[in-house]
C-alpha cells in the first residue's frame, strides 16, 4: 500500500514534522526484572533452552543484565534478564512494588534521537533528554509507562546504526 510505504519511509528520515512516526523498525528485547539474576538464568537456558549471549553492568541504569535469544533466532527474539545492583536501582523500585516479572518493552529504532523527539510532540513523555547507554553499546531513552497504557517502552538505537551512520 502507497500510504504504508510512505509512512515507512518518512520514518526512516530525519525529517520529523507534525505527522511522522517514531521509526519502529522490530522488536528488539523483552526485559524482565529479576531478584535472583543467577536462578533466573538457569531458568532461561537450563529449563527453557535459550542461550545466554552477553552479560553486563550498567551502573547508569542501576542493572546488571543477561540477553539470552533462542538458537538460531533472528536479531528480535531477546529477553534480557534485568538485576537491580543497588536500592537506588529502578528495578528495585520495581521488584518492591510489584515483585519479579514483565518489565520493559523494548523497540528497535532507526535513530533514538528522532524517535525521542517525535513521540515528544505527540504528548508522549521521554525520560531523558537525550538518548543514554545501553546494552552493546547501543543507545536508548525510555516513554513513561503511564502514556503508553502501562508498559514502559524502550526505544533501542544499536550500536551498528549508530556507527552506520557515521
Ligand atoms: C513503574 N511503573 C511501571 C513500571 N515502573 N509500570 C509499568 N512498567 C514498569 N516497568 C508504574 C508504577 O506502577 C506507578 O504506577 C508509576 O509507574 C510510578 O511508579 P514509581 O514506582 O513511582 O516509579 P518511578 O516513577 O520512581 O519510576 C518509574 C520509571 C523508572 C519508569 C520512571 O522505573 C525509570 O526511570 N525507568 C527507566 C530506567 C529503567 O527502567 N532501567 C532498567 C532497565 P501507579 O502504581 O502509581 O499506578 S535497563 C535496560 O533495559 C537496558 C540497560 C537496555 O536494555 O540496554
Ligand atoms: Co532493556
């Protein structure tokens, strides 16, 4: 379809007027938030038969995470495994108030900086101002789950777009 097609495109450019989407190109990850990281994993790769691909500490996002895909998946089919690393972690506001479980969508985007900014004139509130680091190098931000029916979304930008991009 004509219109699809050029939504599509518009998305993909960093023209962003009053009318343009955020640039959603895929999932990108699962996120959930866990009070015992190691159990967790064994979970996920002993019980479920993923594979665990890349462990990290983000001390800027307060979370020490595990990605984990199937064999053989494609780029979208990630859970990254979240722990919080201190009480000032939001995943241990989290897991007080809610306990373990679903806790982050995440989006793969085009340009984060220009989703960020269109979601921004569509009344979405952002997190950050500007985009911060995530896993792999990637950059992301964040809209407050209170504007999108209660699932905080991720917006992810990987590192290979970034440098893509020169
Ligand atoms: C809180 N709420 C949520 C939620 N967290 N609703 C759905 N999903 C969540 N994950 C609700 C909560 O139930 C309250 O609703 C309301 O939002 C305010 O909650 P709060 O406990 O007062 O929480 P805040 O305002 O202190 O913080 C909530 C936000 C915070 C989302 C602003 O968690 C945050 O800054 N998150 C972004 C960073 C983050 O989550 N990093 C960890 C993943 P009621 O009860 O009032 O109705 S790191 C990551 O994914 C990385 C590194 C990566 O992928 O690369
Ligand atoms: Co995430």
């Amino acid at each position: 379809m004509v219109g699809v097609e050029l939504a599509r495109i518009l998305a993909m450019t960093s023209w962003a007027g009053p009318e343009a989407l955020p640039g959603v190109i895929g999932l990108d990850h699962i996120g959930l938030a866990v009070a015992d990281l190691a159990a967790a994993v064994t979970l996920h790769t002993e019980v479920l038969g993923l594979v665990a691909r890349h462990r990290e500490t983000n001390t800027d996002q307060g979370v020490e995470e595990v990605m984990l895909s199937p064999v053989g998946a494609g780029p979208g089919s990630q859970v990254q495994l979240v722990a919080a690393l201190d009480q000032h972690s939001p995943i241990h506001r989290f897991l007080a108030r809610h306990g373990p479980g679903l806790h982050h969508l995440a989006y793969a985007v085009h340009d984060v900086r220009n989703a960020s900014d269109v979601l921004l004139r569509r009344g979405l509130r952002l997190l950050y101002d500007a985009p911060r680091a995530g896993t792999r190098g990637s950059l992301i931000n964040f809209v407050h789950p209170k504007d999108t029916g209660g699932v905080l979304i991720e917006l992810v930008e990987s590192a290979a777009q970034t440098q893509g991009q020169g």
